[in-house]
C-alpha cells in the first residue's frame, strides 16, 4: 500500500447555522480501497460526501486528495469535481437527456471529446453495466435499478480517481439492492476506489469487511459488522447495528 | 343588417392599408416576442446569480416592470423623453417598451419552472464538475423552456393582443386601420367584429404552433 491515502480526511467541522454537523471527522481512503460510512440519520454522513467535492464547504479542518489539501482557497474546484465520480440517491440523471447523453454530456462538455469518440466511450462504460441496449430510452422511461446504473455509468465514464456513492440502495427494493452490492463488489475487484454511505447493512456487510459508523458527526468506530453489533464497548454503536440487524 | 354594400366597398378600398397595418402588428408581435424571451432567459439567468446584489436588482427589474402598466411605459418614453431631448420612432419605443415588459413576465415564468426542477440534477451537474454558466446553458434551460412553453404561448397571444395599444403612440398597426374604416362609413359593429375575427384566427396559428412545439419538446417518460 503506498504511504499516503488517496483521500486523507482530518478534524473536519462543518456547521450549518451553529449547528455542528461534522464535528471533527477522521477517515483515511486507500487507492483501490473501499470504504463503507454508516449512521443514523443526521448523522452527517452525506455532508460529509459533499465535504469531499466541496458542494459544501466545510468550517474547518483538512481534505488531502491525491496529497493535495483541497479545502482552501485557489484550489480548482471544478477539477477536484472530476476526479471525484459521485453518484446520488435519487441518481439525479439528466431527464431532458437519454442515457447515452447523459453519459456523454461530461465527456463533450468537461473533456472536450467529439460525440463520436464521447458515444465510444460512453457505450463501453453502459455496456460494462449492462445498459447500453437503453442508450436511446430517456431517464423516465427506464426503472430504478437502470437508472442506478446509468449514474454510475455517468460518473465511470469520466475515469474518477474515486467513485462516491450516496446511499446507493435507498431507492431500491431488496432484489435491485442485491445486484447493486454484486456490481460494487465487481467494481472493487477491479480496482475502482468506492466510498459508500448507507443505512443498508445488508448492502455494507456484502460489499466491505470494515465500516465506519458516524455518528453526531465524529467517527465512533470502526470495524466488521460482526463486531460492532456483538460486543462493541460503545452502547450507542450496539444500539444502532443491534436494531439494524433486528430488522 | 344593412350597409355591407358599402362597407365591403370602403374595405376593399382602404385593404392596402389594412393589410400594412396587420404587418406591422406581425412584425411588432413577432419581434417582441423574440427579444422578450432573449431578454426573459437573461433576466433569468441574473435571478440565479450568486451574487446576491446583482440577484436583488434583477428581483426589483422584474417587480417593477411586472407592476407598471405598458401603456403608462409606452407613454413615458414616446412623450416624456422628447422633453429630455430624446426623440425614438413610434415603432422602437413600442419594441423597446415591449421587450422591457415581456422579458420581466417571461422571467417570472422561468423561475416559477425552475421552482420545479428537481434540484439534485443542478446538484449532479456542479458536482460533476460544470461550471455555473454550463449548468444553465446545459441542464437549467433546456428545462426550464420546455416547462414554459405554455406560459410563454400565452405571453406571445398577450403581446399580439396588446399590440393593439401602439396606435396610442401613432403605430400605426392593425386596430389602428380598422378604426379609421369603422370611422370611414360609421359601421363599427362590422369593422370591430372583422378586426375580432382577425384576432382570433391569428391567435388560432399562434396555439396550435404552440402546441405541436410542446409535443416536440415533450421529455419521454416525464408526465406533467
């Protein structure tokens, strides 16, 4: 493993009107690594994500990515954006675009390929997810899962360093939640570095040995599942994987 | 009824008129049309500044056009500026007085469509990277304009409508022409009923043009 993390996050703070959302948030994300953050709701865990690409801008503390701090000023932002794939709850594709052009869109657009090579590329990354037969189908006509996978292919397609998903199963059914944890698992073996934020623990449990659990915005542990929701000192911790588990 | 002979005569008559008066209320509508919906998607673009001055004056723009009527506007800058030494022909003040109030209407209805994108979309674009402006011109705006194409169809039927008001600053258009028939032979009903049917055919083409353009920019899959 090489010495520094592709992303290294340190004491950050984020506070929304004087409420602290993050209050000083540790995490370390390895290339080729995965990383799996759980919580309860509010507990931070999508600010935290937006910390990452500075949708939001944090209060305070530090962001190395690739080595470089990216929480202060004069940093390009927008290329600090495309190395970061993120793909989102709702999957928010492009509804006026099909799901080809939602793929080639940031291809055109940020990298400045011509349709025809932008479609090339688009169509190998939609094929690898097995969506290119919907290239021409527009967002509304395609389901959930599809349209999961076309997010995904959107942000693959433009070779992220990392890939950040924003509790990816939360729109799912438990079936669509299944082959979403085989296709992130299928990721990972390829070397795609995944930073994954869920409620789900049947999905964390499948996709990563370890997770993190965030809670009142500090990391409060960090372990197997097993562990977490058997013996950990923490009660709250218990609590939380005990009732998940429960359910 | 009586007098069709005669008023069938005077129309046939003054018909060159007429007929450059419906011309010049085309080319106002269609004109205003077009620069106020140039003027309404800059106006819009302003309101999504991240500047919150320049959002601020772009809010009291559209306040102010919105709440002042068009013939007071017309008024104001065909018979007010002279007095300040500024003379502009009947037809620029109406294009300019149009544009200043149809781009201020048309901005309230993109924003009112903006209100209903789904936000997280805008929130993929800045995340994957696009600029503001790209976000607008990529993501916003393809949108947003196919979500006011009925509000927009009805501000176009409103300006030809409205044209009417120019001939208060000597443009001579359409209205302008029948008035001067109906004063020719005393025969108002028949002028002002043929002047309505003018009207209502072209506000016809204006809905029916509107409609096949939404069903062309219709979204699959996207039910309204």
């Amino acid at each position: 493993m090489t010495a520094t993390p592709l992303i290294q996050v340190r004491d950050l703070v984020k506070e929304f009107d004087g409420q602290r959302v993050l209050a000083g948030v540790n995490l370390d994300l390895a290339e080729g690594d995965i990383k799996v953050v759980m919580g309860p709701s509010g507990c931070g865990k999508s600010t935290l994500l937006r910390c990452l690409n500075r949708l939001v801008e944090p209060t305070s503390g530090t962001i190395h990515f690739r080595g470089q701090e990216v929480t202060g000023p004069g940093v390009d932002v927008r290329a600090l954006r495309q190395g970061i794939g993120f793909v989102f709850q709702q999957f928010a594709l492009y509804r006026h675009l099909t799901v080809l052009g939602n793929v080639t869109l940031g291809l055109r657009k940020l990298r400045g390929l011509r349709r025809a090579e932008a479609e090339q590329k688009a169509l190998h990354e939609l094929d690898r997810l097995g969506m290119a037969e919907h290239r021409d189908k527009y967002p509304g006509q395609i389901s959930g899962g599809q349209k999961q996978r076309v997010a995904l292919a959107r942000a693959l397609a433009m070779d992220p360093a990392v890939v950040v998903l924003d509790e990816p199963t939360s729109a799912l059914d438990p079936v669509l939640s299944r082959e979403v944890a085989q296709l992130i698992r299928r990721l990972h073996d390829e070397k795609v570095t995944l930073m994954c934020v869920t409620h789900d623990l049947q999905l964390a449990r499948s996709i990563a040995d370890q997770v993190v659990f965030l809670d009142r915005g500090v990391v409060r542990a960090e372990d197997s599942v097993a562990r977490l929701s058997a013996d950990h000192p923490d009660p709250q911790v218990r609590a939380f994987f005990g009732r998940e588990t429960g359910t | 009824m009586n007098g069709w002979p005669s008023f069938w005569r005077d129309l046939l008559e003054q018909m060159p008129l007429i007929l450059a008066g419906l011309g010049q209320t085309l080319q106002l509508t269609v004109l205003v049309s077009m620069t106020g919906l140039l003027g309404g998607v800059g106006v819009f673009y302003l309101t999504l500044s991240r500047q919150r001055l320049v959002r601020r004056c772009t809010q009291g723009y559209i306040s102010f056009f919105i709440g002042m009527p068009l013939i007071v506007l017309l008024f104001l800058m065909y018979y007010g500026l002279p007095q300040w030494g500024l003379r502009v022909s009947p037809f620029w003040v109406a294009v300019l007085g149009f544009t200043l109030n149809v781009a201020a209407y048309n901005a309230a209805y993109l924003t009112s469509a903006y209100n209903g994108l789904d936000q997280a979309e805008l929130e993929a674009a800045r995340s994957q990277g696009f600029s503001h402006r790209q976000v607008f011109g990529l993501v916003t705006l393809p949108q947003v304009l196919r979500l006011s194409v009925p509000a927009l169809t009805n501000q176009a039927i409103l300006n030809l409508k409205d044209s009417t008001v120019a001939f208060l600053i000597q443009y001579t258009e359409f209205f302008a022409r029948m008035q001067e028939l109906a004063a020719t032979n005393f025969q108002f009903f028949k002028a002002y009923l043929l002047a309505a049917m003018v009207y209502l055919a072209l506000v016809s083409v204006i809905v029916l043009a509107a409609r096949a353009v939404e069903k062309r920019v219709a979204i699959p899959g996207v039910h309204r």
